[in-house]
C-alpha cells in the first residue's frame, strides 16, 4: 500500500485536518535549470511527457505549500478542519505519477530511459516528501499533534530507502521531539 492511500485511511479520513509549514524541508522547486539536470529521454515526446509531470507535480506541491501556509497563520486551529488534509490528495497524485516513472524505469529497454526516468521519479518524490513534510509541520504548529505524528510515522514507514535519509531524518527528529513535548512553535 503506497504512502498515500495509508495517509487517506491512517491520517487523512479519520482525522480531517489542516497544515502549515514555518520550518518546513529545504526544497527548491525546480525551474527550467534544473528540469535541464534530469537526464534524457530518448523521443522528444517521453521528454515532453516528463516536464509536464514535473511541472504538474511542482504546481501541486504549491496547493499543499499554500494550505500549510495558511494552517500555520490561523495559529491554533480546528484539527478537524479538512482543508489541508484534502490538499495531501494533491501529492498522492504526485506519488501516482512516481510509480509509473518506475515502471517506466524498469521495463524500458533503453539505458538513457531508465536513468532519465529515475530522474523523473527522484524530482516526484523530492515534491512528495516536502509536502508531506510541510503539512506535518503545520499540523504540529498548530496544535494538531497527533495528526503530525501520524504524518511522520508514515514517512518513517513508507519511504525506507537510502535515498531518502534527508526527509527520514527530518520525520524522525520532528517525531522525537513531539515525543518529548518539543513541538514546533508559529512563526
């Protein structure tokens, strides 16, 4: 089961909350240069195809980004409230698309199609955890403890490779000290 449909039945439909971020992963968004960094497809149209599923995850990292921005704002807020726990659907659009880049990656007879399409999933998942991050944060910043603990947890769950030790490590300190009552304060 993917991050995403855990997030739904662990965090999402039972709690129905909202996010924020105020200290939120050190991600930058692509732009057109680093777009350029990914590796080459080798049709025009796969390359294409790409961009636009970068660009779209990019764009819904920003849904994400604002209702976390605006949790944070609200202070202390109803964490029943769904509007940000409706925008996490956004990213498991995201993680969607990340899976079929691995699919992609490994059915692909071409070399240069599986790197630039592990490319493409390394850009995915970097939107991914950020925003997973960033509402998990808002929750804790606004009071909703629980709820950005089971958003740590499933990071910790979910994403267990090695590749992923920056956001596990960002999950894990947050989950330890929310443990230990230090929970992140609004700006």
């Amino acid at each position: 089961m993917t991050i995403s449909r855990r997030l739904w039945l662990w965090v999402a439909a039972p709690l129905m909350a909202c996010a924020t971020h105020v200290h939120a992963a050190q991600y930058d968004a692509p732009d057109a240069d680093s777009l350029g960094e990914m590796g080459a497809f080798s049709t025009q149209e796969m390359e294409a195809q790409a961009r636009s599923v970068v660009s779209a995850a990019e764009r819904r990292f920003g849904v994400v980004d604002s209702a976390a921005r605006a949790r944070i704002a609200q202070r202390r807020g109803d964490c029943a409230a769904p509007q940000l726990t409706e925008t996490l659907s956004e990213l498991q659009l995201v993680e969607r698309d990340a899976s079929r880049y691995v699919g992609i990656a490994s059915s692909t007879p071409k070399v240069s199609d599986r790197e630039a399409a592990m490319d493409v999933v390394e850009e995915l998942d970097a939107f991914a955890l950020d925003g997973y991050l960033r509402a998990a944060e808002a929750f804790e910043m606004s009071g909703c403890a629980d709820r950005a603990s089971s958003l740590y947890s499933e990071i910790l769950r979910s994403y267990t490779g090695r590749s992923y030790g920056h956001w596990r490590a960002r999950a894990s300190d947050r989950l330890r000290a929310l443990r230990e009552g230090r929970p992140l304060s609004p700006p």
